[in-house]
C-alpha cells in the first residue's frame, strides 16, 4: 500500500535509494513499504501511529520507522512541517538483513535540551546526520552523493548500535509476513470497492475470517479499528480527488463509498479537522 498525497518541497530521486521531503500532511491513513523511514519534526507537535502504538513527537524529535511496519499520521492540532527520510536496504547490499532481521523496541529519539541546548549524544547524533542529508540533497553541491550516502550509512549503523532492537525469529517474520500480505489484501479489495459501501462482515468474509477475529486481526495489526481505517481512506482518497480534480464534492462523496453528502461532510470533518468545502477552498486560495 504505497504513501499517498505527501507534499513535496525538496525530494531526491537520482541514483541512490533514498528521497528526502518536507511535508506538513496532517492526515494520513496506515501504510507500510520496504524502506526504512526516519521522521524529523520541524514543527511542535506530530502524532504518528506505528503498529499498535501511538507517538506523540515535539519539536526535534525522532522517529524511525523499520521496513515493513504499519504507521499512519494522526489528526494534528495544527500544521507540523517536518523532513522524512525514506531509504532503501539495497544501497547496503550483503549486510541489509542486520537491519530487516530486528525490531526497534524505542523508535522515539527525544530531544531533551533540558541539561543545554543539544539533547543526548544519541539525538544528536541522529540529528546531525538527518539535517547533512537534507542539506546536501536541497544544495546538490559537486560530490553530494557521496556525502548522503556516507550519512546514510550511519543511520544504519547508529540503528544498530544506538536503538535497542531485538533479533526477530523466522518464525516472527514469516507471522509479520502473513500479516502484512493478508493486509495487502483487505486494502487492495476496499480500492476496488470504494465506490460503495462495504461491511465489517464482507470484508471478514473476503479473507475468511469470522467478524470476531478479523475486528482484533485488524486492531492488533494497524492499531486501529476497520472502520477508523476504512474512514481515514476513504476521505483520504476524496481529498486527493479535492486537490487534483474539478469533480464536484458530491460527485466524489459518492465515488468514495459515501452513501449522503450529509455523512461525508460529518466523517471528512471527522478526519481533517474541517468540511470538504473548506478544505478545497484552502487549496485553491
């Protein structure tokens, strides 16, 4: 399930494996990939859901977020600008697995200025590397992708060495797997049914499991309900559509599965923080 209406102010997609933008999306429904994905705040405060926990960051904080694991960003109390790292296990080749083999156990790095104007020589660490890598792509000065490369290399390392993490099991990675596949198909049948309404119960049915064991399949796997998620999508499809179609908003509340306008406006203010009109008005002034 791949990310969708990200902002992009600077982002890097010549010949290493890695795009770096600014973004200040507030909304975003659950998703995973197969790269790695470190979020710098910018702003002050950011909410972002992984797996089964909810994170709240503030200004300077880090979150670093391993392949394959559901997260999602929560409705912010106000914009958050903030700088995503999304990089690719292939640029290290043989030794990728020391990173695709573990479990970051504390993927929150604060930034504790408490003691002074730097937090901890870990933050710091993080920090400097995130900010040269972001520099470097946004400058492009000669012999620019040899530095990111060379910082990409130690946020690799510094996850290793610097975030407790535990060694999964085969058997906990091929669980992960099913999981992630058995997601892959939920998501995948909700895209080619969201112009309708679509049930708890046939969607249960669709990967044959009974409603009791899907609804805590679906909580313990993105850390929200079916119908929180199916909700997010939903107006997360419709606001794509608001921004880059002349489609009017009734026109999309029913191509998204939305049986009245009336629901539409009630659940997209629910998700966004305002009414779609208001929404596309924002975007077009």
């Amino acid at each position: 399930m791949e990310a969708r209406h990200q902002t992009t102010i600077n982002k890097y997609t010549g010949h290493l494996p890695v795009n770096v933008f600014n973004t200040d999306v507030q909304v975003f429904p659950p998703h995973w990939h197969e790269r790695v994905e470190i979020v710098y705040v910018l702003g002050e405060e950011l909410n972002i859901g992984l797996n089964n926990s909810v994170y709240t960051l503030h200004n300077r904080d880090i979150l670093i977020i391993n392949m394959g694991e559901i997260h999602y960003f929560l409705k912010q109390p106000q914009k958050c600008d903030r700088i995503i790292i999304h990089f690719d296990l292939s640029l290290f080749e043989e030794i990728a697995h020391s990173i695709s083999g573990r479990r970051l156990t504390e993927p929150l790095i604060t930034c504790d200025t408490s003691g002074g104007s730097t937090g901890s020589p870990v933050h710091e660490y993080f920090e400097r590397n995130i900010l040269d890598i972001n520099n470097e792509i946004k400058n492009k000065e000669p012999g620019f992708e040899f530095f990111v490369a060379a910082r990409l290399c130690e946020l690799a390392a510094g996850m290793i060495r610097y975030i407790p993490n535990e060694k999964l099991c085969p058997a906990d990675k091929n669980k992960q797997i099913k999981k992630l596949e058995l997601l892959e198909e939920v998501t995948k049948y909700i895209d080619k049914n969201l112009h309708r309404e679509i049930s708890l119960s046939e969607a249960a049915k669709y990967v044959n499991f009974s409603k009791y064991h899907f609804t805590r399949f679906f909580k313990d796997t993105t850390g929200m309900t079916f119908w929180k998620y199916l909700n997010n999508y939903k107006v997360s499809k419709a606001a794509n559509r608001l921004i880059n179609s002349s489609d009017s908003i009734l026109e999309i509340a029913f191509d998204s599965g939305f049986n009245s306008i009336k629901t539409f406006n009630r659940v997209f203010k629910q998700v966004r923080g305002c009414s779609p009109s208001d929404f596309k008005k924002a975007i077009i002034e």
